[in-house]
C-alpha cells in the first residue's frame, strides 16, 4: 500500500513537468514549420509568452511561468499571412499529433506491463517477472506507463483546445482562430498590452453594463469628451459605431470627432472597440463578477504591431501611448464613483489612510537610504 501512495506521488508531481514537455513540443512544432516555409524565429522562450520576451539577444530565455511556452515566430518582412502563415500556424498543432502517434503504443504496452505480471512476463520474454532489475520492478513499469498515458492525454487536449477557434478571456488566440483569419486574407499581428486597469465596482455586472453599453455616459467620467453616441444605421452589437466628439486642445478650436467600432460584443462580459482612424488600435472592457452585487472591472488597450519592429520601433510606438494607463485609472475611478455614490466617505476615508501609509513608508525608506549614503 505504501508503494502504491508513493507511485500516486510520484505520477503527480510529474505532471507539471509533462505540461511543459507538451507546451515545448508544441511550440516546437510552430518553429519547425515557420522555418521550412521560410519564416525565422527570433526566439523561443520556456517558462513564459511572448510577453515575457525581453529582445536581449539571446535566443533561448526563461520565465517564471512554469508550463508556458512560446515560440517568436515572425516573417523576414511584411505581415504574417497565406499559405505561409497557415503552415506555421498548424505546425503546433501537427507536432501534438506525431508526439502522440510516438508514445501511444509504447504507453499502452507499458499501462498494461504494468497492471499484470503476466503480460510483462509475455514483454519481456523471459518467464516470471523477475524481483529486481530497473526495468523489471512493477512499480516503475506502472509510473512509465501512467505518465505515458498522461503525456498522450495532454497532448490530445493541447491539439484539441488549439483546434477550436476563439480568442480566450485573456486575449490570447487559438491556432484555428489565427489559421480562420488567414484563410479569410486577413494579415496576422503582435498583439501588444499597452495599458490594463481594474476597479470592483459595487453594483451588479448588468448595471455597471446597461452604464458602459450605453456611449451617451462617456462625458461624466471622461472628462476629454464632449459628447458620444451611437452613429444613426449602425447596428446596437457587432459593427456599432460610435463617435466621440472630444474636447480642443487649443481653447477656441473644434474639437476632434473619432469614430471607433464594436468588433466583439458579448453581453453583460466583454466587448471590443477598435478605432476607425487607427485599426490596429483596440480596447477590451470586461466584466466579470466579484462576489454578490460586485463587479470587476477591467479595461485594456492593445496595439497591433507588424512582427518585423525592431525593438528601437517597437519602444517608440508604446512611449507614444504611455499615458493611455493614467487615463484607464483615472475613468475607471470615476466609473466606480458614478455608479456608488453612497460609498464615497468610507472608500474616500480609505484612500486617505493608504496615502498616508504610502507617505509614511516612503519617508522611511528616504531616510534609510540617506542613512546608507556616504
């Protein structure tokens, strides 16, 4: 019996490992078929995404996201897109594939080695299972045999999850949904996070929606707009524009009119607005819900880059738009402030006492390091 429980154990802890195993093989598989199509890879990162991918030279670099992989795939110039792109794409998908056709077999004959004496005895040819020797002992046959089968299982799922095309909450794209968009002569992107805010705002996820999906409320809490509103024609979900007359830089000037539209329309959790003048600019409001009556709020900017940027680009680009981050801050505070009111005296008494906490810590951490000073 104690064998057994430390088997159990054993097989367990694996499993962490098996999922990066996979997740490496998958991202293998992407870089293989990019190469023979005649994409580079730029990089390939274990432990972490192509978020976490510094751009520091070295080709091979490590997160701290243990079983995430990735693979920095991208053409030698222009777009991701065509024939090319598809193969890259399904080339992950294709690995998981040939990874399971290799170890069936083998984890097959070892399960069953491993649950009866008598078909190890058939294996490996030689009468009884013998009481000693590595690959004789049952209990290391039954491990192999397990983790095997586990590792064909995760595998199949991986290829299975990918084959199914969908943007995840996180905003992450699936291998099917990135290969639908090619087929449909669409150009692939880098999707890169500019800024992300969150804010649980007390009020139940249909009220804080009925609140956004309406864009006549944008001037109470984004004080840059003068007026908003639903372009007449257009559509109340997926291809709704909405115009946002903002205010003039210059005192006296007309203010810009901007057109942005609705791309992904999932009520009451999630929609997506890119911007008419710049389409590759996007912005993803998601609610989800936070205990009884409470929502969380969250509001991220992406930006859609060409792969090929050098990193001297790429930094450009995101210093232009640094302060799109105060901005989400500051709109998300006042969103939770039009829509709880009652609250403010206790949250405002809050906020008070953790700037003062913040004070008093920064007072102290400026005078330990005077102290260190020579």
């Amino acid at each position: 019996m104690a064998q057994q429980w430390l088997s159990l154990v054993a097989i367990v802890a694996t499993v962490p490992l098996v999922v990066l195993v996979s997740n490496v093989i998958h991202e293998l598989g992407h870089a293989l078929a990019a190469l023979s199509v005649g994409y580079r890879v730029r990089g390939f990162v274990v432990g972490g995404t192509g978020a976490d991918f510094t751009r520091s030279g070295r080709f091979l670099q490590f997160g701290r996201k243990f079983g995430k992989a990735t693979a920095i795939v991208s053409p030698r110039h222009g777009w991701i897109s065509g024939r090319r792109g598809i193969v890259a794409y399904g080339g992950g998908i294709a690995m998981n594939f040939v990874a399971v056709a290799l170890a069936l077999p083998d984890g097959l004959g070892f399960a069953r080695c491993g649950l009866t004496a008598q078909s190890c005895a058939a294996k490996f040819g030689n009468g009884p299972l013998p009481a000693s020797g590595m690959l004789a002992e049952q209990d290391l046959v039954r491990y192999v045999g397990a983790i095997s089968i586990l590792f064909c299982g995760i595998n199949i799922f991986q290829a299975a999850t990918n084959l199914w095309p969908r943007v995840l909450a996180s905003g992450a794209v699936t291998d099917a949904k990135h290969i639908l968009n090619l087929v449909e002569a669409r150009h692939l992107v880098e999707w890169i996070q500019v800024a992300e805010s969150t804010v649980v705002v007390d009020r139940p996820r249909a009220q804080v929606w009925e609140f956004l999906d309406n864009p006549e409320n944008t001037p109470r809490y984004d004080p840059t707009v003068i007026r908003a509103y639903r372009k007449p024609g257009t559509s109340a979900g997926v291809g709704r524009i909405i115009v946002t007359e903002r205010r003039p830089s210059v005192p006296g000037a007309e203010g810009p009119a901007q057109e942005a539209e609705v791309i992904a329309f999932e009520p009451p959790r999630r929609v997506i607005v890119r911007s008419a003048g710049h389409q590759t600019l996007r912005a993803e409001t998601l609610l989800r819900a936070f205990g009884p009556g409470a929502t969380r709020l969250t509001r991220t900017v992406w930006l859609g880059a060409k792969p090929t940027l050098t990193p001297e680009q790429r930094k450009r680009m995101l210093d232009a738009l640094s302060g799109i981050a105060a901005e989400l801050n500051r709109d998300n505070e006042a969103i939770r402030r039009l829509l709880e009111p009652e609250h403010l005296d206790g949250r405002a008494g809050e906020q008070t006492r953790m700037t003062q906490a913040i004070r008093i810590r920064r007072n102290r951490n400026t005078r330990a390091l005077a102290r260190r000073q020579p």
